[in-house]
C-alpha cells in the first residue's frame, strides 16, 4: 500500500514550493547586498550527477566584513564566465573583490 507518487514529483514539488516561499526573500537579499559598497564573488565547480565530463558552478557572492549585516548568496549558472558575474551585479557601482578568473 501507498501513494503512488515518483521521487522525480515530490522533487519537482519541492523545488516548486521552495521557488514560491524563496525567491522574495533571495532577489530582496539580492537588491541589499547590491547597496553594499565592497563584495566578494567566488565560484567553485560541481560535477553534475557523478558525470565525469559535465560540471556546473556555484557562484557565491557576499558582503565585505565590515558590514553590520553580513549577506551572503548563491548562485548556479552553467558556465563560469565573467558574464555571470555582470549579470548577477547588474549596474552595481561598488567594489567587487575576487580571483584573477580567466576568460
């Protein structure tokens, strides 16, 4: 006995309700940490499903230690180019401190 109901729907049903209730408080966390003067951005590879030939990235990005608020999100993109990083910045005026990334 029991509900017949996949792995793969109750994980999309997870990912889907985390978007709902999430993704204000993510782009609000967004739009304060783009108020801060001095960020970090980071990222750092992640093979995708134990592949052995396909990576994906996680992006941090995070408040300088001297703020009294410290924020700090992440971010998953396909690509690690700097283009991900002026995406996510946007028109942001700041400082941005980070690894000498080459393209």
């Amino acid at each position: 006995m029991g509900l017949p109901i996949t792995r793969k729907e109750i994980s999309n049903w997870h990912i889907k309700t985390s978007h709902y209730y999430l993704e204000p408080l993510y782009n609000l966390l967004r739009e304060k940490l783009l108020e801060q003067p001095l960020l970090h951005a980071d990222e750092t590879s992640y093979r995708v499903l134990e592949s052995d030939s396909q990576l994906t990235y996680y992006w941090t990005f995070l408040s300088g230690k001297s703020e009294k608020q410290g924020i700090t999100l992440y971010h998953h993109d396909q690509c690690r180019s700097g283009l991900v990083v002026q995406e996510f910045l946007g028109d942001y005026s700041g400082y941005v401190h980070c690894d000498m990334l080459r393209q």
